[in-house]
C-alpha cells in the first residue's frame, strides 16, 4: 500500500514545520545575547561535527539496507540495520557528553537565551533520534524473526523516510547553531 | 428507460446495523469511524454544556454594573475555559468528528484509511480534555491568562498556579490529536477514492474536509513548537517568552497567531462544506459554480497563513508591516464572498423547502455575512486601534463563530441525523431551536457592538455604572439565557427523536450524495454496493439515467 508512506511523508512535511519554529526561535535571538555564554565562546564545532559524521553516514547504511531488502539479501539488511543503530547511538553519545560539559560549566536551558534555544533545539532533535533508533530496534527485531521477505516493505521504508528526515533536520542544525557562529 | 447506467439490487438480507453490537466495550475499543465520528459528537456535545455554562457564568457577572457573582480570578478563568473549551472541544472536534463520520461514506470507502489512528486522534481529545478540566481541582484553580496566553502573563512570576501548566499540556494532546487526523483525511481522500470519484467530483464537504486537514498538518505544528518552548518556560526556566531574561514577549504573539489566524479558517472551512452540501439540497439544484467553491477554498486557506499579525496591530509593528496585515487580510473577504455569492445564486431560482437544516443554512449565510463584514472592517489597522480589546471584537468572533460555525453544526446535525441514527429530528422542536437561536444570538451579540464602540473593554471583570452600560449589558444578559434555553430545546429534540423520532429510511432529504445510498444507520462496512460515480451527484444520475449531470461521462 502507497497509503504507509504518504502518511509518512506528510507526518514529516508537519515535524518539519515544527522545527522550522525552533530554528525561528534560535535565529530570534542569535543576536541578542550581550553577555553569558553563546555558540561561540561555549561550543566545540569540530567535536560535533565528527559526531555529525556518524549520523550522515546512518543515513547512508540505512539507505544500504533497504537496497539488501530489494536484493532479498536478508543477512546484510540485518547487518545494515544493525550498523545504522550504532551509528545513531554514537551521535546520541556525542551529544549527551557535549550536554553533560556544558551543564558541568553551568551553561543551561535557564542560564540565558542561547541556553534556552540551543538546548531546546538540539534536545527536541535529540528526542527525534531516540525515537528513531527505538524504531530501528524494532525493524532489527523483526527482521530477526524474518518478517520481511522483500522485496519490499512499507515498514523498511517508513523509518526510512523517518530516518533521512531526522539526519536532514541535523545538516539545518549544525548549519544554523555551528556554522553560523564559526563562519 | 436506458440501461446504461445499472440499477443497484436491493438487499434482499437486512445489513448488519451498529445497534447489533452495543455495549460499552463495543464504543471504548471500536476503531470503526462511524463510532469515532458519533463519540467526537456526544464529546464535543459535553464540552459544549460545559463551555456554556461557563459563558452563562460571564453574563451573569456583567449583568449589572460593580456586580460580585463571582471573584476576579474565577471570573478570570471562566473566560479562559470558555475560549479554549469552546475552540479546541466544541467546534474542531464537533467538525473533525462529523468529517470522520462522513468522509468515507462520502467517496464510497469501507473506513478511514488508518483506523487506529483515527482511534488514537479521538482519545487524545478526551485526554487533554481531562488535563485542561483537572486544572479547577489545582491549587488556585485553572489558567487565567486568557485563550491565546500573552506572555509574560503567562509565564512563571506572574502565573505560578499550575493552571497554564495544564493548559498547555492538554491542548498539547489536542494538537497531536489533529495533526493525526489531518493526516489520516488527507491519505483517506487522496488514496480511498471510490473509481469514478475523481477529485473533481468529491463532494464540496469532502473538499473542505481536505483543505481543512492541509492547514492541520502544516499548522498545528507552529503551536505546538510554541506550546513546548511555553512549558519549558514554566518547567524548566527557560527564558523564550520573558522579556526580563532575555526572552521575547512578542515572539509569542506572533508565533501563536501564526497558528491562530490559520485556526479561525480550521474552524470555518468544515462548515462551509456543510453549507454547500445543504443549500443545493432544499434548494433542488445543483451547487452554483462548483470549481468556485473549492478553488476559492484553497485561496483562503494559502491566504490564511499569511496574515496573522492583524491580530497583532496594538503591538505598533510599523506602518510597513500594519499596511501589508491590512490589505492581506481584506484579500481574504475575496473569496470568502465568492462563496457567499455561489450559496445565493444555488439558491435563486429553486424550489427551496425551508426544513431545519435549510433555516439554519440560510441564517448561517446571514451571520456570516454581518460578522464578515466587521471583519473587514477591524482588518484596517485604524479602526482596529479604536476598538482593538473591545467587545466589539467579541462581538465580531462570535457573529463569525457562533453565527458562522455553530449554525452550520446545527444545520449539519438536522441534516444528518437521519443517516446516523436512522430516524427524523422533530420539526417543530427544530424550529423551535431555531428561533430561540435566532433571537437570543442577535440578542447577545448585536448590542455588544455599540458596548464595544462606546468603550467597554473586552474580558472586563465589571464595568462602572456609565450611561447604558448596565441596561445595554443586562439586553446581552437575557439573550444569553435564552441562548442557554434554545440548546436545552436542541438537546430535549435529539433524546426525543433518538427515542420516538420518525424511522428516516434512507434518503430522506432525497440528496444525492453516497451517504444516502448506503442504510441508516450505515451497516458496519457502510456499503454492500456503491452506486456508479459518473458525476458529482451519484444519486440523481441513478434516479435520472436519462438526464445525468455528465451524458459523456465514461463508462466504469
């Protein structure tokens, strides 16, 4: 059924508008703060853009594994859904540890405004990923039990497309917060 | 008579009817829409008691001069839950519900394209039903802070009850609640489509139901962001919305009539659709300029999103900026006037039979149009600073909604509560409703014009004892009550038909849309058979063969 991903598609158009919103906020108030901590003097842009390497290439080793599903290559789907897990979970470790420094130096959602944007958009983004790699969790599961016979599948594909939309939001976020301040 | 076109077989076994499978258990885990579509109605029902003994409560406290019905604060949040409950309980989930009921019988599928989902969308409603309501049970009550929350009021030192905290968590619940149903009307009507029923013949309520969704998906979300950064604000001392730590109090305001301007379209465009299914009905003609109706609903609904700072002209934005809000917004009485004038004309010249649905209809048209045109009026910056917080702007949201909305809601449930229950709303109680309807609304709001432009304030707690004032107040007072008794008139003729109402039969009206052709109520899979879609409408092709609407329509 094309009805799985339509629905996906339209749910991601609406989390985009979402995020559109948090990257207005963060833009608001780029400016704004006159003393305190800012992306500049507080962030570490080539530390996390190592760890932003992990999640675009998530996206690559999923997009392999819905290649092995139309070649009913059913070990190496396992194998590529497995590796876009611990790709995502290394992204998911890199941005814990740069929260937990920056709350060990004080700098948290109610020190000033940059506190406020930074941690609700890469936090919001953050949640995107967890859902994401439970989701993935699940595929792997069930491909374990040898649900999907390919070579197609609107499961496969729907957190796909989940999958590429949480990796596009974090290229946006890392332009908007990293980028921005270092460029 | 020619043979072309097929005649449907009469079922020769009754179908399986709904009633077959009550029980408790049967509606709490159904995921049928047509259950769905009847508990969004008997929630938003509820809620609409609810929200109108709130607004009782307000009229009662402003029927006389330095009155003490009530304290500040519960006055306070009396007006509060009146908004919020009256919008996001009443009338979305009153319009998503009967879309629910009727979207699929309307293009001739078995269900909504994902029933769980549709499940799911109802419960949320019910859930941040019960976390706005919980609130009264706090310390210090509910929110008091208005529907559309101004920060800094809003926010931490000068709310620190929990009742915004609520608040903001259950219309949290209703936005996912329709953002699910946005998309699950969207994939239903794109994909769900009976053969023969291409987008150009999709009944005119089906249409509005899918503009309607398009704004959901791509707007609810901009509250919903907004409505996260509010609760981080509360919870956990983010700073976004208050000006003393950085923050922006005006951010949001924009961000919140960003998703409110787009809100009174979500609130209108659904019974648009019910009106343009109603009218060329009692009028027996075909709707006037059909593409108009639709093409103009897609203007409104891209126009809607970007105008949302006519809310916002108090705030002095610059004369650049109140000058483009003005003229955007006048825009919109372009096509909101295109279909005024494709109602009128489907009714010029018919054989119009003034039943309820049809009263409602007509007086829907003329509400409207008087809440229409302040509209207009207050879209020019200059006058909206005159009267900008003032009842005259409740004045004119109530013309829009009550007057605009809520008649089509009536209409709508004269209309189809044959097809859902299977028997006749009583006539005279109907036009008993009616009229209680007409004079206590008139009532209640035309005074609150001049109480307006004479300068009294919107969400005043009471007013000193100016010249007029109390008399003009205590006019909107009486209207109100009778207000109060025309829905108790409403709600006495729904228990009585439910019980003693005329058996319906199908097609009672003789309409001509797929609802009709399927049993009342509809059997659990809604169609045995579906008549051939050859037109725009089905039924009159079947009772026609010799004049359809489409001689030339291809065989299917």
């Amino acid at each position: 059924m094309a009805n799985n991903k339509m629905l996906v598609g339209f749910f991601v158009a609406s989390e985009s508008i979402f995020f559109v919103m948090l990257i207005l906020a963060y833009v608001n108030f780029h400016n704004s703060v006159t003393d305190g901590p800012t992306a500049f003097n507080s962030l570490d842009p080539v530390r996390t853009g190592i760890f932003s390497l992990f999640l675009l290439a998530s996206s690559f080793s999923m997009w392999l594994a819905g290649r092995s599903l139309a070649t009913k290559n059913h070990l190496m789907l396992k194998i590529w859904i497995l590796v876009t897990i611990v790709l995502g979970a290394i992204f998911i470790y890199g941005q814990a540890s740069e929260w937990f420094g920056l709350i060990d130096q004080n700098i948290t959602i109610s020190r000033n405004v940059f506190g406020t944007t930074f941690f609700t958009l890469t936090g919001f983004h953050g949640f995107h990923v967890i859902v994401g790699l439970i989701m993935l969790s699940i595929l792997l599961g069930l491909a374990l039990f040898g649900d999907f016979k390919g070579p197609k599948s609107d499961g496969v594909e729907c957190v796909s497309i989940y999958w590429h939309f949480v990796d596009g939001v974090w290229i946006v976020v890392y332009s908007v917060i990293y980028l921005w301040a270092f460029l | 008579m020619s043979s072309r076109i097929p005649i449907v077989p009469e079922n020769i076994k009754p179908l399986p009817l709904l009633k077959e499978n009550e029980g408790m258990l049967s509606w709490v885990a159904s995921v049928d829409h047509k259950q769905i579509g009847i508990m969004y109605l008997l929630a938003s029902m509820v809620f609409f008691v609810i929200g109108g003994i709130e607004a009782l409560v307000i009229r009662i406290q402003l029927a006389q001069p330095e009155f003490g019905f009530i304290s500040p604060e519960v006055y306070n949040q009396m007006f509060t839950m009146h908004g919020t409950t009256m919008i996001f309980f009443v009338v979305m989930p009153f319009l998503i519900g009967v879309g629910v009921y009727l979207v699929p019988l309307m293009i001739g599928a078995r269900d909504m394209a994902f029933p769980r989902l549709n499940a799911l969308s109802f419960w949320l409603v019910i859930f941040g039903g019960i976390l706005l309501y919980y609130s009264f049970f706090t310390q210090s009550g509910a929110s008091e802070v208005g529907w559309f929350a101004y920060a800094p009021l809003s926010e931490k030192p000068f709310s620190l009850n929990k009742g915004p905290t609520y608040w903001v968590l259950g219309l949290l619940a209703v936005g996912i609640s329709s953002v699910a149903s946005g998309l699950n009307n969207i994939v239903t009507i794109l994909t769900m489509r009976i053969k023969g029923m291409t987008i150009r013949r999709l009944p005119l309520f089906v249409w509005m139901i899918l503009v309607t969704s398009f704004l959901l998906v791509f707007v609810i979300p901009v509250i919903a962001s907004a409505f996260s950064m509010m609760l981080l604000d509360r919870l956990l001392g983010a700073t976004f919305f208050t000006p003393a730590h950085g923050g922006s109090a005006i951010l949001w305001q924009h961000f919140f009539w960003g998703f409110g301007h787009p809100e009174v379209y979500i609130l209108i465009l659904p019974a648009f659709g019910i009106i343009s299914e109603v009218i060329p009905v009692f009028s027996r003609k075909p709707i006037f300029g059909y593409e108009f109706v639709a093409g103009s609903t897609v203007a409104i609904g891209l126009l809607s999103v970007g105008v949302w700072a006519h809310h916002m002209f108090a705030v002095g934005l610059g004369n650049v900026a109140n000058l483009y809000f003005s003229l955007a917004s006048m825009l919109i009485a372009i096509p909101t006037g295109v279909k005024v004038l494709n109602w009128v004309a489907t009714m010029w010249g018919g054989k119009i039979y003034f039943a309820t649905p049809m009263l409602f209809a007509v007086a829907f048209i003329i509400e409207f149009v008087m809440g229409g045109l302040t509209g207009v009026a207050i879209a020019s910056a200059p006058i909206d600073w005159v009267v900008t917080d003032s009842y005259f702007i409740v004045a004119h949201f109530h013309y829009v909604l009550y007057g605009g909305s809520l008649f089509a809601i009536f209409a709508g449930v004269y209309y189809w509560f044959p097809k859902f229950t299977g028997r006749m709303m009583s006539e005279t109680l109907g036009k008993w409703h009616f009229w209680l309807t007409i004079v206590g609304f008139n009532m209640t709001f035309f005074i609150q014009h001049f109480l307006g432009v004479m300068g009294m304030p919107r969400r005043t707690y009471t007013y000193q004892d100016f010249p007029y004032w109390g008399s003009m107040n205590l006019v909107s007072t009486i209207g109100a009550l009778i207000l109060a008794l025309s829905i108790l008139v409403f709600i006495w003729n729904i228990f009585v038909s439910l019980r003693s109402g005329k058996e319906a039969g199908n097609n009672p009206w003789h309409a001509w849309t797929l609802e009709w052709a399927t049993s009342s109520p509809p059997a659990v899979h809604n169609f045995d058979l579906v008549p051939p879609v050859r037109g725009r409408r089905p039924l009159w092709d079947l009772e026609h063969p010799d004049t359809p609407d489409e001689p030339n329509a291809k065989v299917v």
